[in-house]
C-alpha cells in the first residue's frame, strides 16, 4: 500500500512541486476520513483550529490514503497501525525477535545479514543522544585545531567555486551575482557546537530526560518520547537557524538547504579524510573534495531552490533552469550508463543526479 500510494522518490526531489501550504480547514475537504484538528490535537499541547497553517508535502499521498482508509474494514487499519509501531520497536527487543525480524527482511527486502547489535546500539545512541556523545568524542579523539584548517580549506574552495561560478557560459549574469551571493552567505559549521564543551549546558540539553540502568527497553521509550516533546515544543517558536542539528561524532557532512549551511562534523576531520599531518594535497583530495560537494549541494537539482537565506523560491530564470535541465541531463545519462557488475543492475542516473553533480563539482573544486 504504502509503495502503491507514495510518489516515487525520484520525483520527491523536486520539492517545488510537492510543497503545498494550506490550512487544516482545507485539508479537512481534500481529506476528509481523518479528523485533523482532533488527531493534532490529541498529542500537542497547544490549542489547534480549523484555520492551522500546515505543509502537506506529497498531498496525493494523504489522498490515496483517505480513499484506502474507507475501503479497509476498521480492523485492518488499526492492527496494521500496532504492527507498525511493533515493527519500529523490533531492532531493539531481545534476540529472538531479532531472528524473526532478520528472516522477515531476507524475504521482504533482500537483506541477507545484519549488522552486529553491537554497532547498531552504538549507531542509534549517537543519533538520539548526539550531543552528549559528541562531548564524549572530542574530549577524547578531536584535534581542536582542525577546526580552523577546515574553515579555511572551506574558505579556499569556495573561492574556487566562486571562479568556476565566473567561468561557466551557461548561466546569465544576474543568477551568476545571485549565486555568488548564496555561496558567499553560506554559514559553515566545523567540528561541534560550543554547547558540548560547557557541561552545566549540556546537562540542561538532557535535563527532562530519564535514563534507567538495566531498563533497556524502558530507556528507549524515554528517549522516543523526549525526542517528541522537544519536536513538538518548537511549534510556533521562530526558526532556531544557528542550532545545531547534526552529531558531531558522526563521519559525515551535510548541507542543509533550509538553513545554507554547510555541516563538517569532528566525526569526519579524521584520517582517512583529513589530518593536521597530512600534506595539503591529500587533504584537499579527501575532507576538501567533501567540503566542495557539500557546497555544490547548494547549487544542484534540489539546492537550487532555496536562496540564499533559505527560502523556497525560483531566484533562477527560466532560461538559465533549462540551461541547468540540459547539462544535468548529460549527468543523468553518463550516470544511467554504468553497470554495477556484482547485482547485474545500473545506476539510477535521475535519482542519483544531484549526488553526482556534487561529486563533479566537489572535485573540480579542491583540485582548482
């Protein structure tokens, strides 16, 4: 059902054609088998009314949806809610469960082994308790100096892009100085924030949360439900644009297109990617290709959406956008073209398009 109803991911990449703001008023009419003013206002503590602004991304999802919800006998829907819930739960149940749910996912997708509990335990700690993690991380592993190198690797290789910007012959001068702009205001966050170097700020980050020793199953609940009243206590507050998002113990690197900002986390200032001695040159070719993909984000099929302060909007002309359509096109072809030997299968050139034009970019970047 869920596979049957859901756009298709290639096409959610196109976020101009997916984001509709309405009220819960109009969303009541288009999908009228849920009850939306009561099923908010059921866990938010706020005061929710028919005239709610929302964001509905994918509407005809929640179409088919309410079309399903009244052809599907009442049963149906609500073992079919509890199993997703048990579903979620599964990963962290004892190992009998663990056994079910890897047979289940040989069948369903394919998957013929998991990782050990070990790492995933490891995994899903860092992504929920991040912040405390990261503090744990950078006492112990971080070269605090690596901070100021990446800012100014991150500075450089912008300067490059900022050439190759002046260069191309495809982008009409107004959206060349606009997007010149937007390079230029992107906010760099390198290493961690300052909150996990003050520890009576971190323990107040986690003061509402309750964590029991031995109470494994119990603790994961505490922080699921933690993670949602923190979600749910940002409705109506103005956007935290400088909060960080992002564990820094995680070796990755993120641009957020919300925000214009490029995310270089303590996790990935390590060797292989980087090192205080490494020469220039491989730094330039590991954490500095990284930095300049993260940068090229900004600019790709997505990207390209958002200003420079974050907004959705169209700052591109139409002419320069089908200039872009074209050569990304070439991308998609070269991509589409090549064959992953081991399963028999090509790369899905659209759907990896804006990957591949960060690869390109990045790359160029670091070697300019």
């Amino acid at each position: 059902f869920v596979r049957k109803v859901s756009l298709p991911e290639v096409d959610r990449h196109d976020t101009s054609t997916i984001y509709k703001k309405l009220t819960l008023k109009q969303l009541q009419k288009i999908v009228p088998q849920i009850n939306w003013v009561e099923y908010l206002s059921s866990f938010l503590s706020d005061d929710i009314t028919e005239n709610e602004p929302v964001v509905a991304y994918g509407l005809s999802y929640f179409i088919e949806m309410g079309k399903v919800l009244d052809q599907t006998d009442r049963r149906v829907v609500h073992n079919y809610v509890l199993w997703r819930l048990i579903m979620a739960l599964v990963p962290h149940m004892i190992d009998d469960y663990q056994r079910e749910r890897v047979e289940f996912r040989k069948i369903l997708l394919g998957i013929l082994s998991e990782r050990s509990r070990w790492s995933q335990c490891v995994e899903w700690t860092n992504k929920k308790l991040g912040m405390a993690v990261g503090a744990l991380f950078i006492h112990e592993n971080f070269n605090h100096d690596s901070k100021e190198t990446a800012l100014t690797m991150i500075h450089t290789i912008r300067e490059a892009f900022n050439d190759l910007l002046a260069e191309n012959d495809w982008m009409d001068d107004e959206t060349r100085a606009v997007a010149k702009e937007k390079a230029d205001a992107m906010n760099e966050r390198i290493g961690y924030p300052q909150l996990i170097t003050e520890s009576d700020e971190l323990i107040k980050e986690y003061e509402a949360l309750n964590i029991t020793e031995d109470e494994f199953m119990t603790n994961i609940l505490n922080v699921l439900k933690f993670e949602a009243d923190q979600n749910s206590q940002k409705l109506r507050q103005p956007v935290d644009k400088d909060k960080w998002s992002t564990e820094p113990a995680i070796v990755n690197a993120f641009y957020n297109p919300n925000k214009n900002d490029i995310v270089i986390p303590a996790g990935i200032l390590q060797p292989l990617f980087y090192s205080q001695h490494f020469p220039k040159s491989l730094n330039y070719g590991g954490i500095g290709v990284v930095i300049g993909h993260e940068l090229t984000h900004g600019f790709d099929d997505k990207g390209r959406q958002f200003d420079k302060d974050g907004n959705m909007m169209q700052w591109w002309n139409n002419v320069t956008i089908r200039a872009f359509r074209d050569r990304a096109q070439c991308i998609i072809d070269q991509y589409s073209r090549y064959k992953i030997d081991e399963v028999g299968l090509y790369v899905n050139g659209r759907m990896t398009q804006g990957e591949n034009i960060a690869d390109n970019g990045g790359l160029k970047e670091a070697f300019r």
